[in-house]
C-alpha cells in the first residue's frame, strides 16, 4: 500500500510541473497576441479613416469598400483585444 502511494504521489507532482511549465509560453504568446492585435487595430483604424476620407473627396467607390472592410476590421481588432486581454494571467 506505501508504495502506491508514494507512486500516486509522485505522478501528481511531475503532472503538476508539466503544467507549469507549460503555462508559462500560453501566456507569453498570450501577450504577444495582444500587442499585436493592438497595433492591428490602431493600423485597422488609420486605414479605414483614410479610405474614407479618400471615398468622400472623390466619391471612388473602392475607397468606400476598403474603408468599410477596414472599420469593420478595426472593431473586431479591438473587441478582439479587449477579450483577449481579460484572458491572459
């Protein structure tokens, strides 16, 4: 009976530093998504208020679609970020 559970014991305490190990890089890729898709989301942002801009001064109705595309981007980016964000430890 000591010797299972001594096994038991020690299995727990490998699974357990394998979690931690483990963990660490989830939340360092974890941070790296989130700037990422910050800076994403500010471009997103920049692109579409320019495409729109554009879209209004000379009424091309390309302007108009990559601006749109782009603020929906945008947003998503930034809900993204926001979502994201909350998750990492």
């Amino acid at each position: 009976m000591g010797k299972e559970v001594g096994l038991e014991k020690c299995h727990s305490e490998i699974e357990e530093r394998e979690r931690n190990s483990l963990a660490s890089p989830f939340k360092l890729a974890g941070g790296i998504v989130v700037c990422l898709d910050g800076y994403n989301a500010i471009l997103t942002a920049y692109l579409a208020t320019t495409n729109l801009y554009q879209y209004k001064d000379g009424k091309n109705k390309v302007f108009l679609y990559v601006g749109a595309f782009t603020a929906i981007t945008a947003v998503l980016s930034t809900v993204l970020f926001f979502l994201r964000g909350s998750n990492i430890y």
